[in-house]
C-alpha cells in the first residue's frame, strides 16, 4: 500500500453489523419481497454479505454510477453508466450504497429511480459520515457512522484499488 492507514473497523465488527441491518430489513419486509438495488462498485461486497444475512425473498439489480473517478473529491456531477434492468413500477425497493458523504451521488439515484415509480422507496447504506451535507438524504438504514476521513477496504476504493481489503480502513491523503 502506497500511502498510511489505520484500522477504522474490523471484519467481526462489520460482520455483527450486517447482521443488524439484516433483522431490521427482515422485519420491515416481512411478507414482503423487495427489490434490492446495489449501487456499483463500491457497494458490492457489502451487498452479498447483506443478502447472505436476510431470510426474505428478494430481486437483485444493480446500478452504475460516475462521481469520483480516481480522486478522492467528488466532481459535482452524477452520471448514471449502468440502469436497472429489473421493472420496479409498484415494487418496494431497497437502494444499497457503501457510503454516504456529500449526499450528491444518493439523491442522484433516488431521484432516478423514483421516476421509475417503486411503490417504496428506502435507503440502506454501510458508513455514514459525519460530514455537512451537500444534498439532504434520508437514510433508512444505516450500518455505522465514521468520521470525515478517506475510508477504503470492503468494496470502497481509493483509484481502484485497495476494494479488496477485509476491514475498513482510514487513508491519510
């Protein structure tokens, strides 16, 4: 690794965490079969360690978006690269994201995928950071609250790398 890390969360404490955010899905769609949306790249780790967690039914899609590029500043537009693919007119849906910051990238999605019509419309992310919000967002689920330092590991990159890490980490830039 190019630069100095710390340790910001382990892989058991990740893990205890998924399984929360899990019951609470599991209770809020109970009966229910969601469609569960995962924000590319970043998000696809903590994807398949959630759904591995959750006992009820589900579809899967995925959605692509640009914001950082290899930088770690937003660059103050989202650009969608993937759409769904899954019809979600009347569904309840669940956007999963890694982590949310500025807020911009989110309510980009949300604001996409709502004109699709889903009956519900929620918010699961991993990290939430403390950090003044560029766009208000409501998180219906949230894993943990971090401070405002560059995190990788876990799905979460700096330049493309460094996503297949365990833990989660702090980056000194």
């Amino acid at each position: 690794m190019d630069k100095k890390t710390k340790r910001l969360l382990g892989k058991g404490e990740i893990r205890k965490g998924i399984k929360m955010l899990a019951e609470k899905i599991d209770n809020d769609y109970e009966g229910a079969s969601p469609v569960i949306i995962c924000i590319l790249k970043g998000a696809f780790v903590f994807l398949a360690d959630l759904i591995r967690e959750l006992k009820i039914p589900m579809k899967l899609d995925f959605i692509s978006v640009s914001s950082y590029g290899d930088s770690s500043r937003t660059r103050g537009v989202v650009k969608i690269l993937k759409d769904i693919s899954i019809d979600i007119a009347g569904e309840d849906v669940i956007i999963v994201e890694d982590i949310v910051d500025t807020g911009l990238t989110l309510v980009s999605v949300h604001d996409f995928i709502k004109r699709k019509n889903p009956r519900s419309l929620k918010i699961c992310t991993l990290l939430e950071k403390k950090v003044k919000r560029v766009k208000k967002v409501k998180i219906d689920y949230r894993g943990f609250v971090v401070p405002n330092k560059y995190v990788i590991g876990y799905g979460l990159d700096f330049g493309e790398k460094h996503r297949n890490l365990p833990e989660i980490r702090i980056m000194e830039l």
